[in-house]
C-alpha cells in the first residue's frame, strides 16, 4: 500500500526548488513508476511526496541554435519516441526510448525518473552515457552541470543532492552530429522486461575509418558505464570484422558484470563482447559507413 | 441431427459486458464498511513459532481483529478441489489449518489481520512480534527423500505424499525381447498460473446467520463443503457465490483464500471482510505446478516398433499435499492412450519440500510427462535413424484401444489425421530440407510432438454436473448450470447447446453466470477439461426434457401429438414439412396463464457421467536459435486439435491461442525461482518471473480434426487444457533440429542454452 502523508503539487520550478528547500524529506514523484513501485512493495515504507508532473515547462525537447539538445527531465518516453527533433539527431535515443517497458508505462515514464533512479539497468542511460550527455540540476539557489557519467555514484545511487531537481538532460552538437548509433536492448521479453544487458554503441566514420567510437553498457557493473579501452583501440581503425572483434573483446574489460540468480558474470561477458559488436554494426550503417557482413 | 448453432461461430455472451466493463467480478461488489483482511506470513521456509505477541497490532486504532493459529479451529483439512468422496480411503491428504503454528514455506500463514483499511492492516502486520525457531529447510525431492531428513509434517513418518504407481505386463520381461534400450533423464520448472485476477473473496455473515463467501473460485460447492470441513460447521450454514472470474487455470481449483476468511468474518462479528491477495502473495501462497524428474527406459524393436517403457518420476509438491500424488497419477494416465507399449511400468513418487504447495494447472501433471515422453520419443527416433514423425505413427494405437487399468475406451481418434495437416500446415518436407547444413549463427529447425488426454476424470473422480432450465412468457430460457465460466466460454456453448434442442435463436438463451451453491444446480466446477463434454451432457438433457414438454403442452392444445412437432426458429412446427403451427411464445404464456392446464415449463437434471472421451492431438514448431546469444525464438507454430465436435470455433481457437502461449512460457522463460539455501522466492512478481509477452508471441496456427465421439453430447471432447500440452516438447525437439543439441530441461533460458551450447562447443 501506498504510505503518503503529504502530497505537494507545485506548478513551477521555483515552487518546486522552494518546497525542497522547506521540506527536505520531500520525495520527487514524476510518473512514479519507480517511486510507486517501491511503495508497493514497501522498499520505500513511507514518503511525503513533490510531484512535478505539472512544472510543464519540464517537458520540453529542443534544438538550440547552436545545435545543443535540450531533453527536459519531464519528457516521456513516448513523446521522446515520436519527437522530430529526437528522430532527426539522435534516433538511438528513440531506439532506447521504444525499448522501454510498454506502451502504458511509455506514456508515464519520464527520462528524468529513469535517470534519478539510479538503475544500472535504465533503458535511456547506456544511450546517454555514449552521447556523453550532461545534467542540469537545480535548487533554489542555483543550478549546476555535471556529465551523467558523474552522476552516477553506485547501484541505486546518483549524486543528487537535497534540494535538487533534475531540470534538463543537454547533449552537445559535437557529441552527436555526423554520429550513427545503434541501441541494443537484450532481455527474455521482447517488452515489459529488465535488461540482461543494454548496448548503446555510435560512431562517426570518414573514409572507411572510425573516428570515433563511443559505447555505453548498462547491467555490465553497477552503474551504466563507457567501454574506454575499446574505444580508445578504435580510433583511426579501418571499418572492418577484425576491428570489431577487437572492439567486442576490449569491450569486456571495462565491465564489472557479476554473477546473479538473472545471470551468470561469463555469460554477461559473452553477451558483452558479441552485441557491442552487433550494435556497432548498426551504428556504422547509420553513421553512413558500408555494410559489414 | 443437423446443426445450425453448435459449431458456429456464435459471440460470446458475456463479450460486450465483459469489454465494457458491464461484468462484475469479486472485487466490484462492495458491501458496506468492508474490512480488510491481511496475512502475515513467515519469512522462514521451515520454523516453528515459539512466542507470538499481537497485542501492539491490536492496539492500533482501526485493527478490529488479530488471529493467530491459537484463535482458529484446529480441524485439518485438504484444500484440493475434487469432489468428496464417500470411501475415507480415497479423500485428499488433510494436512492443513487456517493458520499454522509451523511454517512450511516462506510464505505461510501465521496470523491475520483485520482492519479498516489497507494501510492500517499492512502497519498492524508490521506490529505482531513473533519468535521463530528456524529449522533446517528441504528444499529438493531428492533432500526429502534422504533417511532422517527433516520432518516437513511430524504427523507422517516421511516426506513422501504417495508413491504408488502401477505396471501393465511385466517391464523386465519386455525389456528382454526388446533389440534397443534407451535411456534419457528430463527435468521441468516450477511454473506459476499468472492468471489476471489474482486470488480475491470477501465473507460476511448474513441475516440468517450463514457465512456468505463471494470468491473468485472455480469450484463454489467444493469450496462450501471444504470450508465447512476447515471450520467445524454443517456445510449448509455456508453460502458460496462466483461471480465473474478472471481467470483461474486450476489454481482456483483450490480452496486458497476462503476457511480464513470465514474465520475472519467471524471474529468481527460477521462483519464484511476482503481478502485481495497481492500478485507477490498469489504467486507464492496459493498453488503452482509441480516440477517433476523423469527418468524413461525403453525397449524398442529394430523396426521402430515400442516394446516396454519404465518410468520413474519425482514430483515436487511443495509444503502441503493439496492436489498431491492426484497429479503423478494424472500423468501416469493420460499418456496411455497414445502410443502401444506392450508392458509400462509407472513408478512416482510426489514428495513435501519446504517450497509453495502445488496443486492443479492446465493439463494437471500431463505438460510434465510429455515434455519428457516426447522428448524421448525424439532421442529414440534420432537414434534409430528414423523419422520422427514415422517413429510416432508406428506406434500410435488409435480407435478401440480400451485402458487396461481404468477401462476408458477410444471411440474416436483422429491422431493421424492431425499429424499430416500440422506437417502440410508447417511445411515440413520443404523446409526440412532447406535447413540442412545450417553453419550460420542463426539457425532454424522443425519439431513435433503429439498428446493424448481424457474429458473429465472418470472413473477416478465423480462426474456429477446440474443444469435447470426455465421457460420464459416470451419462449426465451433462463439456463442455470451448477459449472463455472471462468473465460474458457462454457457459459456460451451451453447457450449454444440449448438453443440448438430449443430450436431457439442464441440470445433467447439467458444464462445465468453467477454460480450460488444456495441457487445454482450442483457441480463440481470447472477442471479436467470437463464442462462442454460433462455438463454439456446435463445441459442437453434438459434442454431435451424442456422441448419434451413443450411440445408435449402443444398436444394439449392442438391434438397433433408431439411426434408430428419439432420447434424451429421460436415456433411450432409440423415436422414433416415444417409449416409452423404457431410461435412458441404463445405456448409459453399458456403455460403461465391459462386457467386450467397453466404449469410453468421447467427441468432440473443432472448428468453422472461414467464415459470419457480421449482426445488427441499434435504441436508442430519452427525455431530460429541464435547460437551466439543462445536465445530461441518461435517463428511458427501450429496446434491441430482432434476435440471431435467443435461447438464453437472461434472460442475453440482462443482456447488453443491461451494453451500455446501458456506452452511457448513453459518452453522458453516461465519458471519460478528459490533462493537454493534459505527456500526464499526471488522472482515472485511478473518482472522476474517472465511470463511471455504478447510480443514474444508468435501467431498461432489452430486447425481441428474433427472427429465424432458418441459419447459427447454433441460428439464433442476435451480442449480446456489440451493446448498446453504439447508446445513445450515441439519446441524442444525443434531446438534439437536447428542446433544437435538435446535439451532435458526446461525452461531453456538464454543462459542455460549459452551453458549447454558452450558444453556443445558450439560457442
Ligand atoms: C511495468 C514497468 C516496466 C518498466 N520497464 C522499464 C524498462 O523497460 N526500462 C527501464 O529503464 N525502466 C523500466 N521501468 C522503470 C521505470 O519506468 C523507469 O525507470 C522510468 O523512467 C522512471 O520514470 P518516472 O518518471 O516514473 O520516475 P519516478 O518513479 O517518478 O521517479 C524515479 C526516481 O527519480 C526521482 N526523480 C524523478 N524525477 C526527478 C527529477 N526531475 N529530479 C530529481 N529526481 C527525480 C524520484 O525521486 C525517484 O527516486 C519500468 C517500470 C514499470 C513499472
């Protein structure tokens, strides 16, 4: 049962930074679908709850015109899948976003609640961790701007400070245009299921060559994490199977996968080193580099 | 006889209330000020209570009543819902009380609360302080079975519920004449029902002082007379009503929720109190399908020809008997039909872990044995370098096979006949050949695998279903059957059936959804695929009876005798060239109201049944298996059914639709998972325990055979269950296929293919 003693609604951000400021138990809600399903099952035992699904300003999705994008932490997932501005310059992102859940849950849960909550296993994070996304938090004082790489602290647990609110997701112009990505979800269920693994892997390519290659893994450790080493290999390394397999086996690396009642740590790895591989197949086709068999 | 409704494929009548929201299931009923009932449950799977202290629970405003097993009858009782019998020998093993002093699995039931409301009761659980002492928990069969293991009920002198088994022939002398003995092991999950609606009743006791139960329940009179057992009171003080259900899939062949709510309502002074289980509660504390081991030998002639077979099973039942050694005996049965053995040796035994009790699901122990009979089947042919598909034909026995044990004979078989159009439907030659020498990580295969089952559990079980008919003023009919309609659509082939002896159009049909064991005929309710083959048969006589009188008032009326009648689309007409005499609805109103020979029309019967048809049937599968990933996908599948006369295709077909799905589940993903040391559930919520999606399932190929069995009502057999039978093996044997390697266990999980494959050096 849900255990709530006070329900708070505020309109702007504010409001919102203002009532934190006053009341620092207060619990963010937005589509609650993590938040109530704790509740439910009483790892949350009680909360006073902020909700901020009526700051509607926080659901903006826009291109500035320096090309910068702005994903507001209120945006959800379906909107963020039928967004243009989301389908024209980073269409990963749309790949991660359909992934998630279903439909219902879609329309509910919003990219800042995936990314508040700290799961290793948030469908949007591998993505945002390749487009080396960063996060503008608020408080009544002030706001600051920190990579989502940062972000993250341990399972669970993410580097927002009372007072706080997640107000907008930035992704640069540099780490996104003349990129290809591609975002593999891998889990039992085609939909309404956790990830065994997520693979978010983009790459820009010139001349049959990779000039960059960023990959974002989630269920690979604690937190989502970035595969350094074998992006580091890849870089003015011609296109081709060697080189991905050298991707694939660098890849493994940088995870800290662990061995669960979900899946055993040697199979995780596998699953690493074979759908980075994958994915960065993808990516290349979309960055516009030719077709690896 | 000519049909015009049965076999057609009629709406369901209870489609447009159910879409709109119109039907009302348990938990749309209120009664004013209902309490709400919780549980508290152990967090140990074996551990005796030493101290419990509820008087902090109490104290808290809005708690109404705390129960502990101190505050509620000591009666044993047995929860599985089979019909009583009359011979003590032959009565499940009562082995429960509403609440337990000892827990044998985590989640059972130490104390209740009611309170009013949710919150206030989850708060009053948190406050019951009790001191457990923690037993050593037996978590496998194999743990149970060892000598000096740990009593799971110190009442018996061992772990084991049954382990009586039976032979035909003699096994050891078969094995001899036999030229090839094979051997296989095979091993399958514990699976959970996942019905939508989980398990829900509220009680209160009404003006006459009777307990009044509404419970989302497959078998209301059962659930009386068990609740009057568990309770110490005559079973006629007790009221059960059903109203719609959300489905059940034997799980609500079990009487779950409602001794305790009895209990509840009577320690707030009759006061309306629900208990609405959590999907995290349902899932462990109600029932699930046993997991069994199978071990097969079988002899074999040079020329495929099956000599012996011995098998050895251990079926896991978990705490507490419920439908118990029932389920290893289900098994043991309804396989026989199928193929020849000239000696069979069943030897099982159903033994308590420290582990959710299991009970009855879909098909009742058969998914089990054919998971592992035709698996084996698969191994044997490969062997023998047959054919999978020869190798089962030779075998097969076919029309006038008469059970040596039971006596049940095979009027009707359409076997063959089923395996030719599932190969022609999947292609089979043709594809067969194109996936030969398959190198890529993808790969594809076909497998098969047939069943037999039964309608109904003559002659083990009583077979006794009511129905009563009332003719209406306006010729319409109130049709009552003491069965449930738990989405299966029972309730729409009787309409069918009534209206097709009625010579009535469908909706002038009304049946009466709601079963009420204080108004409703008797019935034993809704398992064993029983309900359009047994109480069908009731629903016809009485339609049969109702027409009889008809048109035997209308011989009154007119002096054309009755034979010279026969009722067509609501009239009266002369049988012979169909000129109608006049519309039924002015018999009915003369029935009411005419001054002197007025006697409303109406039948109340009930059908024994001592036949049971045996129906059969074939799973043809395509997989694609990505051997890098170890993740397997159904891409086709077809189910063709011999359930002789379908009464209404399209209801036919949804019930296929539900079975595979349920199979494809059973197959791939679907099982329930315990920690290995302390017993405790770690995927008892439908995130983890992963039930396949709409997404993960494929389109579902249905055909039917239909064959005529003389002793349905309408030549009609079993199909509730038969669609979950055999998926699970055809997916396995396409697995098999597609990649050379033979699988013994399910579910085949991406993680256990990736373990297997890399045995198999394939990765
Ligand atoms: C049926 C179901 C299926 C699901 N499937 C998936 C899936 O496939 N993939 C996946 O990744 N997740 C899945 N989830 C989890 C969940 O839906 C997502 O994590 C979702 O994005 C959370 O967003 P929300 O708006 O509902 O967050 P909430 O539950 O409202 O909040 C989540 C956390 O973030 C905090 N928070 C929210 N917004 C802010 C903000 N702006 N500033 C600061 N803190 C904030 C909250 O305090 C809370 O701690 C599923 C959940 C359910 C119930």
């Amino acid at each position: 049962m849900y255990n709530v003693d006070q329900y708070f609604e505020p309109e702007t951000i504010d409001e919102a930074t203002a009532l934190l400021a006053e009341h620092p138990n207060l619990l963010i809600i937005a589509g609650g679908t993590d938040v109530l399903i704790k509740m439910h099952s009483g790892k949350i035992a009680q909360a006073d709850l902020l909700s901020i699904r009526k700051i509607k300003f926080l659901e903006t999705i826009q291109k500035r015109q320096d090309g910068t994008l702005s994903i507001g932490s209120l945006a959800t997932f379906t909107q963020i899948a039928n967004d243009p501005i989301i389908k024209e310059n980073i269409p990963v992102l749309k790949e991660a976003a359909l992934s998630m859940g279903g439909p219902q849950i879609r329309n509910v849960a919003t990219i800042g609640g995936n990314i508040c909550n700290g799961a290793t296993s948030a469908d949007s994070a591998s993505t945002l961790f390749a487009l080396n996304a960063k996060l503008k938090l608020q408080t009544q004082g002030g706001e600051r701007v920190i990579p989502i790489e940062d972000f993250y602290l341990g399972p669970g647990k993410v580097d927002l400070k009372p007072g706080e609110i997640l107000t907008e997701i930035v992704i640069s112009p540099e780490d996104y245009q003349d990129y290809g990505g591609h975002y593999i979800k891998f889990s039992m269920r085609k939909a309404m299921d956790i990830a065994t693994l997520g693979v978010s892997a983009i790459c820009r390519i010139k001349n049959g060559v990779f000039e960059d290659v960023r990959i974002g893994l989630g269920v690979a450790g604690p937190t989502p994490l970035r595969c350094q080493e074998a992006e580091s290999f890849a870089k003015g390394k011609t296109v081709s199977a060697q080189t991905l397999a050298e991707i694939g086996k660098l890849a493994v690396k940088s995870t800290k996968a662990r061995t669960s009642w979900r899946a055993s740590k040697e199979y995780r790895e596998h699953l690493v080193e074979e759908l980075s591989q994958r994915a960065l197949k993808v990516a290349i086709k979309n960055a516009g580099g030719e077709s690896l068999a | 006889m000519t049909v015009n409704v049965v076999g057609k494929r009629v709406k369901r009548v209870d489609a447009v209330a159910k879409v709109t929201g119109k039907a009302k299931y348990t938990d749309d009923f209120m009664e004013r000020d209902m309490l709400v009932g919780k549980i508290l449950r152990s967090p140990y799977a074996h551990a005796i209570v030493k101290k419990i202290d509820v008087s902090k629970a109490k104290a808290l405003p809005g708690v109404e009543a705390v129960l502990t097993y101190k505050d509620v009858p000591d009666n044993k009782y047995a929860t599985a819902g089979h019909p009583y019998s009359l011979d003590p020998k032959h009565r499940d093993r009562e082995d429960r009380t509403i609440l337990t002093k000892k827990a044998r699995f985590v989640g059972d039931e130490i104390a209740a609360v009611v309170a009013t409301d949710d919150l206030t009761a989850e708060k009053a659980l948190k406050l019951i302080d009790v001191e457990y002492e923690v037993l050593e928990p037996v978590l496998t069969p194999e743990d149970a079975l060892k000598e000096n293991a740990p009593l799971i009920h110190e009442e018996y002198d061992n772990n084991i519920i049954s382990d009586f088994g039976y032979q035909i022939g003699d096994v050891e002398e078969s094995f001899k004449e036999s030229d090839y003995i094979f051997e296989d092991e095979f091993e399958t999950s514990i699976v959970q029902h996942c019905h939508l609606e989980n398990h829900i009743s509220y009680a209160y006791v009404d003006a006459d002082d009777r307990i009044v139960i509404v419970s989302s329940t497959q078998i209301p009179h059962i659930c009386r007379r068990i609740v009057g057992q568990a309770l110490g009171i005559p079973w006629g003080r007790i009221r059960v009503i059903k109203p719609y259900i959300g489905g059940g899939f034997g799980n609500k062949q079990d009487v779950c929720l409602e001794p305790l709510n009895a209990a509840l309502t009577l320690a707030v002074g009759g006061r309306p109190v629900k208990i609405d289980l959590s999907r995290e509660e349902c899932m462990i504390a109600t029932r699930t399908r046993h997991a069994f081991k199978y071990k097969f030998k079988t002899g074999v002639s040079k020329d495929g020809k099956l000599i012996a077979t011995h098998i050895t099973a251990i079926s896991n039942n978990g705490a507490y008997a419920s439908h118990g050694h029932s389920i290893a005996m289900s098994a043991g049965t309804k396989f026989r039909p199928l193929y020849s053995f000239k000696s069979i040796k069943f030897d099982p035994v159903t033994v308590y872990t420290n582990l959710p009790a299991a009970g009855a699901m879909r098909a009742y122990g058969v998914p089990q044995i054919k998971f592992a009979l035709e698996s084996h089947m698969e191994n044997i042919a490969r062997k023998l370098n047959m054919d999978p598909i020869e190798f089962r034909r030779r075998n097969l026995l076919g029309e006038g096979y008469v059970d040596p044990l039971n006596g049940n004979k095979v009027l009707s078989c359409g076997i063959h006949e089923c395996i030719a159009k599932g190969k022609e439907l999947i292609n089979w030659d043709e594809k067969k050949e194109k996936y030969k020498n398959q190198t890529g990580i993808k790969r594809r295969g076909l497998g098969m695998a047939c069943f037999s089952y039964a309608s109904g559990t003559h002659p083990v079980g009583l077979e006794l279903a009511g129905a009563r008919i009332v003719l209406n003023q306006d010729g319409s009919v109130q049709l009552q059957i003491g069965a449930t309609e738990i989405g299966q659509g029972s309730d729409t082939v009787f309409a069918q059936m009534v209206a097709e002896v009625l010579g009535i159009p469908v909706d002038m049909v009304h049946v009466v959804s709601t079963q009420d064991t204080d108004i409703s005929p008797f019935d034993t309710g809704a398992y064993a695929s029983r309900q359009t083959y047994v109480t069908g048969m009731a629903v016809k006589k009485a339609a049969l009876e109702i027409k009889e009188k008809i048109l035997n008032f209308v011989w009154g009326m007119t002096d054309i005798p009755a034979e010279a009648l026969d009722i067509e689309d609501a009239n009266i007409v002369y049988k012979h060239s169909g000129e109608v005499v006049m519309p039924l609805s002015k018999v009915a109103m003369q029935t009411y109201y005419d001054t002197v020979f007025a006697k409303p029309i109406t039948s109340d019967t009930s059908n024994n049944a001592r036949v049971n048809a045996m129906s059969f049937g074939v799973t043809f599968a395509e997989v694609e298996v990505d051997i890098k990933t170890g993740k397997i996908e159904v891409v086709e599948i077809f189910n063709v059914h011999d359930s002789g006369k379908i009464i209404n295709p399209q209801l036919a077909e949804g019930q296929v639709h539900g079975g595979v799905s349920m199979g494809i589940g059973y197959a791939l993903s679907e099982e329930m998972l315990f920690d290995e040391k302390t017993g405790k559930p770690l995927n008892n919520n439908l995130l983890d325990y992963k039930l396949p999606t709409i997404m993960d399932t494929p389109d579902i190929g249905v055909a039917f055979v239909e064959t005529h069995d003389p002793t349905g009502p309408f030549g009609n057999k079993s199909l509730g269950e038969p669609p979950a039978i055999s998926p699970a093996p055809a997916i396995r044997n396409a697995v098999l296929d597609a990649t050379g390697v033979a699988f013994d266990r399910i579910p085949m999980t991406p993680q256990r293919v990736f373990e297997k494959f890399k045995e198999a050096k394939l990765v």
